[in-house]
C-alpha cells in the first residue's frame, strides 16, 4: 500500500506542475508564418473556462494574425495602435493585432479534467529572440489566472504563473519544451497544423498512459507479494 501511493504521488505531481496554458509547437522561424496551438486546461474542481486571451507583442508586432474557428467559441483578433510606431520590413506600423480572444458560447466551456486547442496563425515572424504570449484564463465562476511571468522569472521563483513563449532564435530552456516544436512551413507560407494538433494532443495522453502503467506495475508486484505470504502460510498436510 506503501509503494502504490507513493506511486500515485509521483505520478500526480508532474501532471499537475504542467497543467498550465502553453504553446505547441514553441519554437518558430523568423520570418515564416507559424501555426501555432495554445493548450488550455481546466484546473478548477467548480467551474469550467469560459474565456481565453492571448496577448500580442507590440515591439515585434505581427502584420498577420488568422483564427481557426472552434465550435461553441467565438474567436476575435483586436487591433490598434501600438504603443509606438515599430518598422517591419522598411514599412513604419503603427497599428497592429494586439490580442487574441476565445470567448465560450452561453452553456459551453472546458471543464474540469478537459483541455481545449485554440490554432492560430501568426506572421510574419520577427527576427527575434522569443515572443512573449501571455495568456489570461477565465472561469465561470469570475476566477481569473494570469499566465503572465516570463522564462527569467519562473526560473527565480517556480510558483509564478508562466506564460506562453515561442522560441525564435533563442534556445527552449528545456528539452521537455522543445518536444516536438520547430514549426514547418508550407510553401504558401503557412504551416500544416493538423499534424501540430494530433502531436498537442498525443504528447499530453501519452503523459497519462506512463503514469497509468507504472501504477499498474505497482499493484502487479503488490499481488504477487501478498500471493506468495499467503502460500507460505498455507497448512501443511500430513
């Protein structure tokens, strides 16, 4: 019984540390138009999720931002102007796509122990370091969590709240968010997500099913223990 709930435990940890909003693939090359899914878990054992922003840069701005339509959500790109005029390309923008809102139809949202992919295309990508997406989770219930807090200052203290980070020219932190993540273009430019959904969706399943076979493993040994006591303590015949 020992052995079983430790087991338990060490599995739940790590699917809960990673129950937080990401981007899949996370990395991207500069100047192609990336697809790009962001991962939403609800985390909430009350309520669902029923609103999810995404912040766009304003320093490296986007000139092209598409949305991929998602039944039961209404998808909207907000524009307007930048904080200051950015030149792209050797055209001064001073209006961009600033935010990315999914909004859940009246009775629809992602609850508990359910995940929802919200597909974007963004372009042309800047010739960047990394982009920064903070996103910002809403639940029925009016509580709002804000994936906010950059690489640097998760790396300082691990409770914060990270937010989303497509890695451009620099390097993911780790192999686990490199998984997967170097976006392909097609030739008109922009990437073929399909296969990018299927890997999102794969790589979180695939997470459970090790968790589940290593519990399985422990229960097994656990039998086999209490079958050969009870054998050893069987009478014996005369």
């Amino acid at each position: 019984m020992g052995l079983a709930a430790g087991a338990v435990l060490a599995i739940g940890a790590p699917l809960a540390a990673s129950a937080h909003v990401t981007v899949n693939p996370n990395t991207a090359t500069p100047g192609s138009y990336a697809t790009v899914n962001f991962r939403v878990p609800t985390e909430s054992e009350t309520a669902s999720t029923v609103k999810v922003e995404v912040a766009l840069p304003t320093d490296t701005p986007l000139s092209s931002v598409l949305v991929e339509p998602v039944p039961g959500w209404t998808a909207t790109v907000e524009k307007g102007a930048l904080p200051a005029p950015v030149e792209v390309d050797g055209n001064t923008i001073s209006d961009a796509a600033l935010k990315i809102v999914w909004q859940a139809d009246q009775g629809v949202g992602i609850g508990q122990d359910q995940f929802q992919i919200f597909s974007a295309v963004l372009g042309p990508v800047p010739d960047t370091g990394h982009l920064l997406l903070p996103a910002t989770q809403t639940y029925s219930d009016g509580e709002v969590v804000d994936w906010a807090a950059t690489p640097d200052q998760v790396a300082a203290d691990d409770t914060l709240e990270p937010a989303p980070v497509l890695y451009i020219n620099d390097t993911p932190p780790t192999a686990e968010h490199s998984h997967g993540s170097t976006a392909t273009t097609t030739a008109s430019g922009m990437d073929d997500h399909s296969s990018e959904v299927s890997a999102a969706t794969s790589d979180s399943s695939s997470g459970v099913a090790l968790g589940l076979s290593i519990a399985a493993l422990v229960v097994a040994a656990a039998g086999a223990v209490l079958g050969a006591l009870a054998f050893a303590r069987r009478p014996k015949r005369v």
